[in-house]
C-alpha cells in the first residue's frame, strides 16, 4: 500500500488523499451547512436564530477537545481501523441529529458527530503527511485544506435549498449514504499505519486541555449571549486559563506528553499558530454571518442567500490552480503580506454591503474574498510544515490540528459576539434603524481582528519555507 501511494504522489494526489479530503469535505460541510438554515431550526426548536450558533460551536469544539486523544488512539490501534470507525460514528450521529426534537438533544447530537470528526482529521492528515516528500507538500496540502474553504461556501446554499424544498431535517440524512460509501473506501485504501512505540496515554494532559477549551468556549458563548453572566463568565475565564496554563508547563516536563510542543522552536510553524489561528478564526466567522445578513438584515429568503455566498466558492474554485506558482514565485512572507491585506479589505467591504447594493457587485465582492481566501488559507497550512523535521511531523500536525479547529469553533462565536457587539454599537449611534447594521458591524470587527493577526507574518524571515517554495530571499 505504502509503495503505491508513493508512486501516486508523483502527481500529489494519491487515492488515500482524496479520499481523506473526501471525508474532510462531509466533516466540514456538516459544520457549515446548518447556517442557512439556522432560521427554521430556530422556529422548530423555539429559540432565536442566533442562538442556534451554540449547534456549530459545539460541534467544532468537541473537534478540538478530542483531537489530541485520537492521535493516540491511530497510534495504538492503526489509522485505517480508526478512521473508518470514525466515519461510522460520524454518520450515526448524523441521523441522530435529524432526528432530534430539542436544542439539547441537537446538540448532545453535535458533540457525538465531533467525536466522530476528531478521530478523521489528525488520522487522515497524517496518513498523506508521512507518505508525501517536501517538494509536494504544497500539493497534497491542497488537497486536504479545499474542504475546509469549499464546504463552508457550498454548505449554506445546499442547507438553503434543503431547507426550502424539503427539510432541514434532511440536511444531516444525506450523510447516511456518503458514510457508507466512506467507510468502504477507507478499508480498502487507507493505509494501516501503526506506531510501534506504545506510548502511555497522557491523562492529565488531556483532562486539563479539555477543560482549558471547554471552559473557555462557554465563556465565549456567554459573551456572546443576549443577557451575560458575568459572574459564571469571569470563573470560566478563568478556570479555562489556568487549566491551560497547568496543560503548557505539564507538556513540557512529561517525558509522554499529549501535545508535544518541539514544534513550536520552528519559527514559521510559530507563526502559523499564533497570527494563522486569528486569520482562521475571522475566516470561519464569515460563512456564519453572510447568511445571516442576507436573511436576517436583508429580509432575503435562505436559497438566495445562498446563491449568493456560492460567489466565495467560484473565488476559491478558480484561484487554486494559480497558488502554487504564486508561492513559488512571491515567496511566503511577500504572498502571505500582500494577499492578507488584500483579505481584510474583502472582509471590510461586506461591511458597507446594503439591500439596495446591485447583485453584481455584491457577488463580485464575495468572489474576490473567495480568492483572497483561499491563497491565504493554503499558503498558510502549507508553510505550517515546511520546515518541521519529519521526526516531528506527528506531534505536530497534532498541535496545528487542535489550534485549527479551535480557531474555527471560536471563528463562529466571535461572529456571534460581533453581532451582539453590533447591536450595542447601532443602538447608541442612533443606526439600528438601518437594515442589517449590526452584522454590518460585526463584519467590521472580524476584518480587525483579521489584520491584527497579519503582524505575526512580519517576523518571517525573506525565504521561510524556501525548502517548499523553492524561493531564496
């Protein structure tokens, strides 16, 4: 299996990369897609839409809280065999999700269909990291980081057209037949790579993380809720910091930690978890709030909406072929400066978006925030492992694993915070009367927050990642 995964690599695409960015696409799409139809599922379950944003912050948090065990689970019991009982899990939980009555029993739904989505993303994207050599590192990440930039785009005009003509319901049965499929494949083509060192498991490390993220995503939560608890939120502040500080010096002294950071003396692997984690983070907010400022503050229904979001699609669908050659030719650190600035000004011009503004220019905006989008994202998951040794690569595509869907789950409630941010702000300067300001606003702050993590990329040295990007000063 080995031998003939490496002879497909020639091309960059081997069949267990396709097939682990195959799941990657229902994982994330499965994140996403409920976006537009946040509105019905509201109505169903009695809540405001907004509230519904805990039902995707659930989900992509319990990624990040499990992830680090599973890479411990694959290194015990074989990546194939873990990843097809991923998958298994994956689309159990989804039916169980379409099936519920509640917010509770959605959610509690959510969390089991993140278990299932944490033991598939450090599993697979380990798999093709191990098999792949540096020279087509940018190819094969390619390949596993278009779900994580197409699915939030399709997801919100697919949940749109479930949503008008069928259910919502429907949006997670859909699942039941590609899992299948999935799991058939992944016996069949995922190689079963098995750690022969049998590590313990690092059980306080993985119960202080678990506590840090959990306790801190609540307090997130609160912050963005109608009505604040501010006394529950400062002890989740600060119960969540401590058990992250106690997670970092335990990491460190543990001679089996959870999450080794070794990875993070490389200073472009660095800068991809510092500054990269708030530009995921202000990019995974965007397919939460479009949606809802084209219904919600616009008065749009949810398929057109999402005809419009599939403009960020066409940008990130045309861009790809041409990422490659502009890493190669611009060098990281240049790309990474240019595009980023060129990103937050995608990101502020949503802010000046109105009902009255021509579709034209509306979809064109969307486009070339998609393009935009999608350079950074690769350039930035690319540049992640240019230049970590390859008897590091586990542990740290562990951690970068963890940071990334932390900075997603956390991206959908800065959105919900810039929201209610928002509605603070338009209230007091007398702009509440003015459609779909406090969205408006929220995409103001996000493309903020967007640029402060745009100064990390300033400590890059001229050719960092040259090893990848063949580019030298």
């Amino acid at each position: 299996m080995a031998e003939n995964i490496t002879g497909n690599e020639r091309r960059g695409l081997s069949p267990a990369a396709l097939l682990v960015a195959g799941a990657f696409f229902m994982e994330f799409l499965d994140g996403t897609v409920i976006a537009t139809a946040l509105p019905d599922m509201a109505k169903s379950f009695g809540v405001q839409a907004v509230d519904l944003n805990i039902g995707i912050s659930a989900y992509l948090i319990t990624l990040a809280v499990l992830i680090p065990a599973s890479g411990w689970i694959a290194d015990r019991f074989g990546a194939r065999k873990v990843f097809a009982i991923a998958l298994a899990i994956f689309t159990l939980a989804s039916v169980f999700c379409g099936l519920s009555r509640t917010v509770d029993q959605f959610v509690a739904m959510r969390v089991l269909q993140g278990m299932g989505g944490a033991l598939m993303v450090p599993v697979g994207r380990l798999a093709v990291l191990r098999t792949t050599p540096k020279h087509l590192l940018i190819t094969a990440i390619a390949t596993l980081t278009w779900p994580a930039l197409v699915a939030p785009i399709i997801g919100p005009p697919l949940g749109g057209f479930i949503t008008r003509y069928a259910d919502w319901r429907w949006i997670f049965f859909i699942n039941v037949p590609l899992g299948l499929v999935a799991i058939i494949l992944a016996l069949r083509i995922i190689p079963n790579i098995v750690e022969e060192t049998r590590r313990p498991f690092d059980m306080p490390g993985f119960v202080a993380t678990s506590v840090a993220m959990v306790s801190l995503v609540y307090a997130m939560e609160l912050l963005g809720a109608a009505h604040p608890q501010g006394g529950l939120t400062f002890g989740l502040l600060a119960t969540g910091s401590l058990a992250l500080l106690y997670a970092l010096r335990h990491f460190q002294k543990t001679p089996w930690p959870m999450i080794r950071l070794d990875a993070m003396q490389v200073p472009t692997f660095r800068v991809t978890m510092y500054g990269g984690s708030l530009f995921r983070a202000s990019i995974s907010a965007v397919p939460f709030l479009l949606p809802l400022m084209f219904q919600v503050g616009f008065g749009m229904d949810a398929f057109r909406s999402g005809l419009l979001v599939l403009a960020v699609f066409v940008g990130n669908l045309t861009i790809k072929p041409a990422t490659t050659p502009l890493i190669r030719w611009l060098g990281f650190r240049k790309l990474l400066l240019i595009n980023g600035g060129l990103n937050v000004l995608s990101l502020l011009a949503c802010a000046f978006l109105t009902p009255q503004t021509p579709v034209w220019l509306i979809m064109l905006i969307l486009y070339l925030g998609g393009v935009f989008r999608s350079i950074q994202f690769t350039a930035v998951s690319t540049l992640a492992f240019s230049d970590v040794p390859s008897a590091q690569m586990s542990y740290a595509n562990t951690l970068f694993s963890t940071a990334t869907q932390l900075a997603v789950g956390l991206g959908i409630t800065l959105g919900a915070i810039g929201i209610r941010i928002g509605e603070k702000v338009s209230e007091m300067t007398g702009l509440a009367a003015a459609p779909g300001m406090s969205f408006r606003l929220a995409f103001a702050a996000i493309a903020l927050v967007c640029l402060v993590g745009m100064f990390d990329t300033l400590r890059l040295e001229k050719d960092a990642g040259s090893a990848v990007s063949k580019k030298q000063g």
